[in-house]
C-alpha cells in the first residue's frame, strides 16, 4: 500500500470504528489522532418499544429506513420484546424504501428486498425515486438516523399521505466540550493536515462550537487553505456544505476506508502538481 499519508497528521472526527480507520492510517504512512466530534448513540428504549409494538399491530402502506444501524437495533429490540417474526412480517406486508448500502445489506441478511432505494447514498436520491410512486393517503413508517429529517417529513405531507410515523432507534449527542476545543484548536493552530467525518452531525456540533466560541470564520479559512476537510458520503458532504465548509474528498463508495485511502490520493496528488 503507498504511503500517501506519510507525514500526514489525520483528525478522526467519527468515534465508531476509529480503530480500523487508525490502523488503515498508519498503513499510509500518516499519524492518526482520535478526535471525537459527535457523543455516544443511544436507543431510547421507550419510545422504541412503544413504536415496535404500534408498528406490528399496524403495518404501514410503506416503510423508509435511513440506515442498516437503525435496522439493526429495532430488531434487537423487537427481539427482547418477543416480537421479532412480528416485525418481519410486518415488513414483508409493507412497500420498503431504504437508503444507502448498509440499509440495504441490513434488510437482505433478513431476507427482504426494497422496493425503492436511492440513486446515490443520499435522502434526496431517496426522494427522487420516490417521486415514481403514488403516496396519495398513503400511511408511512420513517426509520430515522439519530436526528430528524425535515426535508423528507415536508415532501411527505406534500405527497398527499394520510399518516406519518417515526421510529428513532438511536439519537446522536454532542461530545464532551473539552473533546471539541481539542479539535478546533488542532485545527486553528493547524496541527492537523486533515479531518475526517463520518456522520453530518460531527459538522454540526463543531461548527456550533466554534460559533460559540467566535472562531467560526477562522476555523472555516483554516478548512479551505490550510486543512483538509473529508466527507464519508454525500449525506455528510451535503452537511458540510450547509455549514459553509468544502469537503476536498469525497469518496465514490460510502466506506470509511475508501474515505482514508480516498483523502492519501488527494494528498499524493496535490504534491505531484
């Protein structure tokens, strides 16, 4: 493997499998530095709960899921319940729209095959596709992924869809304050070369903080001269984005380490021009 990295300092924004990301680091040669910029996940067990039981009592005319994460910790939960062939065949009753590759790998370890999915990884791709099918009163169940998602739950209602219901199977939370000065200022006094992220809201807590703080244009100038900003997926460059800061590298496949390798060849290139 070439050492696209050598010398390279790389902020780890993603606290999930940052030990892998590591490692596939230092195989390029760089040095990587956990920086987590998003909280610990955590399944709201009531509202899960309640939101299973409601789900298989009344399977919806469609079910959207966000992510195979979700998927997978309503099951685990529909499974201490006692309700996991409930579930299923709730699901099999349904029209499934999933986005991203992991949703879709979730749902084919089970057995089931969406009817839609996106084009390209993203809740707009998903809505595009959707756009070929009749929501007229039409009752609809929106797995969501640790935050809301307005633009999805606003083109519903405006589809003409009699019920909507969310299941949360996971929130995310801001990291610990102390977590955050250690980025921006890694950042700021630019000691990194590179950050990664891997979900939209690591973005958003950081630019909170630094707007917080007053370092906000700073920090932003440091992410289009000095420090190289990496988006996991279109989702999470999206957010970028919104935030007003450019993500240099953006892998073609939605993979933390096609993210790493991705952001080596960004590096290797720019020291060949």
């Amino acid at each position: 493997m070439a050492q696209n990295l050598l010398g390279k300092k790389v902020a780890l924004a993603g606290p999930r499998k940052s030990e892998e990301m590591s490692m596939i680091v230092r195989k390029l040669g760089g040095t990587p530095l956990l920086r987590p910029a998003q909280g610990t996940v955590f399944v709201d067990d009531e509202h899960l709960k309640s939101s299973i039981e409601a789900w298989v009592k009344s399977p919806p005319d469609w079910t959207i899921l966000t992510t195979g994460m979700g998927l997978d910790a309503i099951f685990q939960a529909a499974e201490q319940l006692e309700l996991e062939e409930e579930l299923l065949e709730a699901l099999k009753q349904s029209h499934i729209a999933a986005r991203g590759y992991k949703t879709v790998n979730a749902l084919r370890k089970r057995n089931l095959t969406p009817a839609v999915r996106d084009d390209d990884g993203s809740t707009s791709g998903l809505i595009r596709e959707l756009m070929n099918y009749d929501l007229q009163g039409k009752r609809i169940l929106v797995q969501l992924h640790g935050e809301s998602a307005p633009r999805l739950m606003a083109w519903l209602k405006e589809r003409g869809t009699s019920e909507i219901k969310e299941v949360l199977p996971y929130r995310h939370v801001p990291p610990q304050d102390t977590d955050l000065e250690e980025l921006l200022e890694d950042i700021l006094q630019q000691r990194i070369d590179a950050v990664t992220f891997t979900s939209a809201p690591q973005i958003r807590f950081l630019t909170a903080y630094a707007e917080k703080h007053g370092k906000l244009a700073v920090m932003k100038q440091r992410f289009e001269k000095d420090v190289v900003a990496a988006a996991v997926g279109r989702v999470t460059a999206q957010a970028m984005v919104e935030e007003g800061v450019t993500p240099k590298v953006i892998p073609e496949e939605e993979r933390m380490g096609s993210m790493i390798v991705s952001l080596g060849k960004y590096f290797a290139e720019k020291e060949r021009v």
